[in-house]
C-alpha cells in the first residue's frame, strides 16, 4: 500500500481475484473512503478531505476479503447468440466447449475501464484464451468476447484485440439511465444462449 497523492492510497494486490475479493470486502464502506477504483492488481482507494490515512491503511489491511467469484446474490442475465466470428478457433484451441463454459458459470465485474461501460469479468472457472494476432480496427458494439482469463461485452463500436465469440443486445452503456453503465464492480453477469 502506498499514498497516491495527499487524498488517495494504490493498494496492490496478487491478482484480479484478489482485487474482487477485497473490493468485496471493503465496500461496507468506511466514513474516510469516498471511492474504491478496482483495476487488475490494484485498488486506488480516494479519502475524504479530513481522513487520516494511517486510519484508513489500517481499515484497509484489517477488513477481510469477501468471496464474490461464483457466489450468490442479484444477477444480471445477458443474452447471447453464440455466433462471433472467432468461436470455431477458439473451441479448437482449446478443446473446450466455449459456449457451455461461458453459459455455465457466474461471472464477475472485477474492474471497469478500457471504455465506458466496459467491464472485466471474471469467472469462477478461470480461462486462459489468447489475444488475437491481430487486432480489428472495428469491433462492433454488442459483441461479447475473451481475452486472458476475461470476458466482456463491448459496450460500443472500438479497435480490439479480443477473441469475439458472440454478440448481444443488450445496453451496456446508456447515456439515458439514471447510472449510464449497466454493470459496475461486483455485478454478477450470467449469460445465457439464444438464437
């Protein structure tokens, strides 16, 4: 843990799982914490004006991590029609039957970025599916795919790198909504396959 600035402290964490887990944990909340802001390995948590920061470090180091990969509680259903352009290569690559592996577990939002309403989910039955070689210069909003060990529904058209197994379509950005972004960290996605 290290101070990012007089308001703010960048925990690191081993991992993604990690980062869900004490994000989990520390979103009780705490009267110094004004936001946590997950990333990969990290957790930027920004304080209040009048915080003490060594009080906040030791909430932070003290509050333990809550289990959130494949738990229970409010899920968001996503439909999905199982027909993106690199889902053959990516069974083959494998040897896995994707679409029963992407259906068949609860994902996560670890942590938000990339663009807005794009979120990192993790599962609880880690993958391991490489980038593309080449990225597209145009990946279509809707589309759902995998990269690493997560998956994801871009929100809008963007370059991207990512092994595009589906598409959906459902909003995942909406300027309209009281909170534009349809899922946020610790949103519980399962997805679900349609024609």
């Amino acid at each position: 843990m290290s101070p990012a600035g007089d308001r703010a402290l960048l925990v690191d964490l081993d991992d993604v799982r990690a980062v869900a887990a004490h994000h989990a944990g520390w979103a009780s909340g705490h009267p110094g914490v004004v936001e946590l802001i997950p990333a990969a390995s990290t957790v930027l948590v920004t304080m209040t004006e009048d915080a003490e920061p060594s009080r906040v470090a030791s909430w932070l180091r003290e509050t333990p991590p809550a289990e959130v990969l494949g738990g229970s509680g409010d899920t968001i259903t996503i439909d999905v029609r199982y027909d993106g352009p690199d889902l053959d290569d990516v069974c083959a690559t494998t040897g896995l039957d994707i679409v029963a592996v992407h259906t068949g577990q609860v994902w996560t939002a670890a942590f938000c970025g990339f663009s807005p309403g794009f979120a990192y989910l993790v599962g609880s039955e880690p993958l391991s599916i490489p980038r593309r070689a080449d990225p597209r210069t145009s990946v279509p909003a809707g589309s759902v795919a995998l990269a690493g060990e997560y998956t994801g529904v871009y929100p809008t058209s963007s370059p991207g790198g990512w092994q595009i197994i589906g598409s959906t379509d459902a909003a995942l950005w909406d300027v309209n909504r009281d909170d534009p972004a349809l899922l946020a960290p610790g949103t519980r996605v399962q997805f679900r396959a349609v024609m």
